[in-house]
C-alpha cells in the first residue's frame, strides 16, 4: 500500500470543508485552552530560535477540542509541511516506515488516534521518534537482514482520545503532553461569535448563548449546530442565504435537531430514557442497555455515555449503569424511594 492511500490531508465532504474553514490558523486565533496555548508557544518559540525542529507533542482530550486544529496550527506556525495520518489507517510497520521515509527536514508528521497504531509499527516509532531512524528488514526467515535508514529531524504530533491505552514507553518519548478540557459557556460564545463572522451571519446575543449552552463544552459541537441554525433560517426565510440568525431560529432548529436545552440529542435521551422506563433505572449492563437502545455497545460507551455521566444524569457501579435522581428529572419522572440506596456500598457484618 503507498503512503498516498495512508495520507489525507484533504477534506473529503462539504461539512468537513466548511469546519475546516473554520478552524484558527495561528495560536493568536485560537480560543480557549490558555494554559496549553502557553506551553506551546514557548515550545515553538524556543524551538524557531533554536532553528530546530520542535520537540514531538502529545495531544490528549475528547473529540472536537481542536487536536487536529493545534497541529495544523503547529505546522503553520513552524513555517513547516505536514503529514496527516492516522493509527487505524496503518495496518503494518511497513505502512509506517513508507511515510516515515519520505518526510522532509522539519516536517510534522500527525498522528490521529494514535492509541490505534498496531503493535509493530509503534515498535519502529519508538527508533524513530528518539533516534530518528528506522531498520529497514530486507529478505525473510534466517536470511533477512536490517537496514538502517537515517530520517530527517521531524516532529511527531500525535493525538489520542484514549490517553490510558498508550503504552508507556510510546507516552514517555513524547517532549510534551498537553491534555485539553471542556470549554466554558463564555469560551464556546466566543468561538460562535467569531465562526458567525467568518460565516458572515449576524447573530443575536441570545442566540450565540443559547447555541453556546447546548454545545457540551466542543467547538466542533458548537459550529455544527450554528450551521444547522444557520441552514433553518435560509429555509424558513426562502433567502438564497441567511445572513441575520435570531434567538428564535436558534430554538426552532435547536428542537427540530432534537438538541434540548441540557445538550441532550435523540442517542442520549434514548439511553437514558431505557434506563429509566425498561430497567427502572438500572442497575443494567452495558450491553443489555445497548441491545435496548438498537445501538452498538461502542457506540453507547463512547458517545453517549461520557456526556450522561459528565452531567450526572447517570452513573457507572460495579453492577452496571444506573440513573441518578438528577436524570430521574431531567425526563420528568420521579425516582423510586429506594434509588438513592443503588449508590450504597454492601457492608459485611462478618
């Protein structure tokens, strides 16, 4: 397989284009996030003085919190070209060694979900990344000899959603670890106030605070539903292009998406509404919830799961999922008389 088919740094869709142009393009330009901003900007700084390449960066955090828009801004930044690849679209070393091998001086090599990289390529990232070079194996079985193949100062920047699956002596080779958090309310309003802008939208203070609210702390969350709103006042307005957006497009769209004001969308009211309804809140397995919900378990863990429990509209027991009395009532029910005894640890009198 050629690097070509592994390297994607194009955007594939309108949605993804149109998120792309949105992205910040300098350090100066990105919202949020100050403390990592910081360090990174010493980093480089230092690293530009130096006329070195920048130590390798390891960025960590949920999705939509701008791991890919920090490394594209790196490369920007470093007045560098960059590679963009991923842990699950190198199936082997060889795959690895390929892009590895036809990186130029200076150049940042991104690698998403690196936590996905199989266990032989992040072998020959270790060489790599420490002593910029990679044993080429020439031949099989008795016969087969290494090759070394000196590589060019690069900068690896990998990104993880899943910080805890990287072995560690892949995280101890990275030069930096930056973890990024949820965004505040009055962050996520800044950032729609300035993809407005570049949307060239108006849009209502109320509105930017009601899309802000319902975005769960992300920016890719937030500048999706400011495109849906956007897309609900073209059509309500038979415009060829909406340009002013109201609090009321705001909270008809916001309702027609299924979006409610908690952040909620159809995946999290289901899980949370089978968890009250069907199992009586729980407790109840993972999968069983799941099979309830017609959704893959993954699907469940990884999407739906993080926000409920965040929220504390649901909890993770020893004995499975549970509903808390704040989830209770975010469907309008009330919680049994027993429910809060679900948090209880069993005592032994023995």
């Amino acid at each position: 397989m050629s690097d070509e088919r592994l390297v994607s740094p194009d955007f594939a869709n309108d949605d993804s284009a149109a998120e792309h142009a949105l992205r910040p393009k300098t350090l100066k330009e990105f919202i949020g996030q100050h403390r990592v901003r910081d360090q990174i900007d010493v980093l480089l700084t230092a690293a530009r003085q130096r006329n070195s390449a920048a130590d390798h960066i390891l960025l960590s955090g949920p999705p939509g919190l701008g791991k890919t828009t920090l490394a594209l801004i790196l490369a920007s930044e470093m007045q560098t070209p960059i590679r963009i690849t991923s842990g699950p679209a190198i199936t082997h070393a060889g795959d690895l060694a390929a892009i590895l091998s036809s990186l130029v001086e200076g150049e940042i090599l991104f690698l998403d979900e690196i936590h996905r990289l199989p266990r032989p390529a992040e072998e020959l990232l270790y060489l790599a990344m420490e002593d910029f070079r990679v044993d080429v194996i020439v031949g099989k079985g008795p016969g087969a000899t290494a090759i070394p193949l000196q590589l060019p100062r690069f900068t690896l920047v990998g990104a993880t959603t899943r910080a805890g699956l990287l072995p560690s002596p892949l995280r101890d080779r990275f030069g930096f670890t930056a973890h990024l958090d949820f965004y505040e309310e009055n962050e996520l309003e800044e950032v729609l106030r300035r993809s407005a802008a570049l949307l060239q939208l108006e849009i209502d203070a109320k509105a930017v605070s009601e899309v802000a609210s319902r975005s769960r702390g992300t920016p890719r969350i937030a500048n999706r539903l400011l495109r849906r709103v956007r897309d609900y006042a073209q059509v309500r307005s038979g415009a060829k292009g909406a340009t002013h957006l109201t609090h009321s497009d705001a909270m008809a769209a916001l309702e027609m998406y299924e979006v409610d004001e908690k952040g909620l969308d159809r995946l999290d009211r289901s899980v949370l509404v089978a968890l009250i309804e069907r199992f009586n809140g729980g407790p109840v397995g993972l999968s069983t919830l799941a099979i309830a919900v017609g959704e893959e378990t993954e699907t469940v863990e990884s999407v739906a799961e993080p926000f409920l429990v965040r929220n504390g509209f649901m909890a993770r027991t020893p004995r499975g999922r549970i509903a808390t009395a704040q989830g209770w009532a975010h469907v309008g029910r009330t919680p049994p008389a027993g429910a809060a005894t679900l948090f209880d640890t069993p005592v032994d009198d023995a």
